[in-house]
C-alpha cells in the first residue's frame, strides 16, 4: 500500500471500521481530493501504455489525475489491494447535447455483494456520487449532486447511471455488467486520443468533485458551484491567468503539464 494512501486512510478512520461500505466511501473521497479528471496527457499525445507500473508512476508517484482509465484502474488496483471483490467493465457516456459519445469509452468499476451489484466510479470529474452505487438501490447525495443505478434497457447496455437535473434524472451512462481485462484500458485510450469524436483531444478539461462543491476548467473559464447551488464563473483574459488559476487549485505537476500544453499551442498557431 502506498505509505500517503495508507496515511489519508488512518486518518478517514478506515482501519478502525468494518463497514465495507463506509471503507469504500473512504477511499472515494480521498481519491476525489487527491486526483482530478484531466486531459492534459491526451492532448500532450502521450501514448505509454496503461499498465499498473505506469499509473503508479504518474498518479501515485507525480501526483497527477487524470481520464476515467487512468483513475479508475488506480481505483482498481488499491481496491485489489484491500481485499474488495471488484471488477472492470466499459461503459458508453450519452451527452445531453449530442447523444451517445464513442461506445464502451468510459471505463468502471463493478462490485459486487451478497447478490447486489455496485458501481464504484472515480472517473467522472465533478459527477463523483464518492459513494457505491448499488444496482437498483438507494439515491446517493454528494457534493456533486444526486447519483442512482438502475436497470433499463438501451441501445448501449442493460444498466444506467444517472444523475438528478434541474427537474428530472438525466443519463450519464450505459453498460453491461461483462468484465474487461486491463488491456481495455488501452483501446478505450487509443479511441480518447484518436478518435474524430472524442470529446478530449481537442480542448483542455480539469475538474474535480471537492467536499463542499465542484471545480472545473477549461480553455476559456474556471467554474465553480457550490453544494448549496451558488456558481461562480471566472472567464480567462489570457493564457497567464488561466495557468495562475490552474497553479492555485491543482497539484504542482498538474500545473507543470498545463505549461507544457499552452506552450503547445503557441507553437501549433498559425501565423
């Protein structure tokens, strides 16, 4: 076990709990404060593969987020690693805006118990439920928002994940519960970084779920809301700012990967 992981989980009061659950829920909120969803790889082109040794080179090592494989296959390992009967599946994410995004790109964790399925997701930026989903089971309210699982039938898979809008419960997700090997992992890679669709080669994206909100940002703007509906959206006047916002809220080699990427760009603009 990781000496900082094992810290944090001592002092969330894992070991002294036998609540599988509650231990779950720990581990949750720990990786939500310790690793962004971030494309900043992606649109750096870096193509090492994902392979145990190299997530926990970059995430447990550097300090780095990451995208849903990479967080969740660290997900996977530490929850291998601490006895929970877990496996990997792909799911297909549906976008509000434009329908189903590149199919089975979004990879998950599935636990199962006594006969009950969970989803245990670390994947999702500032759409964390930071809490096991059960199948067909309760709502579970975080500071993202209010997550469920259910059955139903779509073009993409035989289960759902959703999250509660404005006035109804909107799909995040679709899967069948088939496990995948870590190799998945690197075809869902090459469609992220290749694909003509993919929603993540092409503009910058960090966003974490926090305790009392949500952060993000992108090329133009930093977003934050709060758990009680406040919103707060900060436009960029210049590349500068938005690393200085990005220094600020982000781990150091976060940051250092963002310079490297506007960098990037100045030397991809046309003159």
């Amino acid at each position: 076990m990781d000496e900082k992981l094992e810290s944090l989980l001592k002092q969330k009061g894992y070991f002294q709990t036998k609540d599988e659950f509650k231990r779950i829920t720990y581990i949750l909120e720990i990786f939500a404060s310790l690793y962004p969803f971030e494309n900043l790889d992606v649109l750096l082109e870096k193509e090492n593969p994902i392979t145990p040794s190299y997530i926990t080179e970059k995430m447990l090592r550097r300090g780095r987020g990451g995208v849903c494989y990479e967080l969740n296959a660290l997900l996977y390992m530490v929850l291998k690693e601490l006895g929970f009967n877990v496996y990997l599946a792909s799911a297909t994410v549906e976008s509000p805006k434009t329908g189903w995004i590149i199919d089975r790109t979004h990879a998950i964790n599935i636990y199962e118990k006594q006969g009950k399925m969970y989803v245990i997701d670390s994947g999702s930026g500032n759409n964390l439920s930071m809490a096991p989903l059960e199948l067909d089971g309760p709502v579970v309210t975080s500071p993202a928002g209010k997550f469920r699982l259910r059955t139903k039938t779509t073009e993409r898979g035989t289960i759902v994940s959703e999250k509660m809008g404005e006035k109804d419960w909107l799909l995040r997700y679709a899967f069948v519960p088939t496990p995948v090997g870590w190799e998945d992992f690197n075809r869902i890679k090459k469609m992220i970084h290749h694909h003509g669709e993919s929603p993540f080669n092409k503009s910058l994206l960090i966003a974490q779920t926090l305790p009392d909100g949500t952060i993000s940002v992108n090329d133009e703007r930093l977003l934050r809301k709060w758990s009680d509906g406040t919103v707060k959206k900060v436009p960029f006047t210049s590349e500068e700012e938005k690393l200085n916002t990005i220094k600020k809220h982000f781990h150091p080699s976060v940051y250092e990967d963002a310079v490297k990427y506007v960098e990037q760009k100045k030397q991809q603009k046309p003159i």
